[in-house]
C-alpha cells in the first residue's frame, strides 16, 4: 500500500460525530417519554382525588418547563425573542 492509498482512504472515512446525533436523539426519544410520564402522574395525582385546581397548577409548571426546554434546543431562538421584544418597544 502506498501513501497514497492511505490518503485516499483516510479520506473516505467519515466525520467525527458531532453533538447533532445526540441532540436529535434526546429531542425524539427523551423529551416524549419525560412529557408521557409527567402527563400519568399528573392523572393519577390529581385526576383521581378531583383535584382539578391543583392539576392545572402543576399544569402550569410544565408548560413553562416545556418553553425553557424549546428555548435550550431551538438555534438563535434568544436572539429572536430578543428583536422581537425590541420591536415592541421601539416599533419597526
């Protein structure tokens, strides 16, 4: 083998794995079954007794947990909330 077959072939090699794969991963196996489970106790802690006010309030605590959680994993999600609460103000 020459030096040149192994240039050729070091090139065919693929990338080291980047974070995407892993990002990708969480998003759809994670997330889900984290959103699946907090939905079950949410029935069976409160939907069972009746408690329907503090099911909502819990309710609550993960619709905010899922907007960090989209924030975190959407790309320049920050600087577009950013010019948009800006826009608000100075208009335009």
């Amino acid at each position: 083998m020459t030096a040149m077959d192994l240039v050729t072939l070091a090139q065919q090699q693929p990338t080291a794995p980047g974070t995407n794969n892993i990002r990708d991963w969480i998003l759809g196996n994670i997330v889900p079954l984290l959103l699946l489970t907090v939905a079950l106790l949410l029935l069976w802690l409160g939907g069972g007794k009746g408690d329907n006010a503090g099911v909502m309030r819990r309710l609550g605590g993960v619709i905010v947990a899922l907007a960090i959680i989209g924030l975190a994993v959407t790309t320049n999600a920050g600087a577009d909330i950013g010019k948009w609460l800006a826009g608000l103000f100075v208009g335009g």
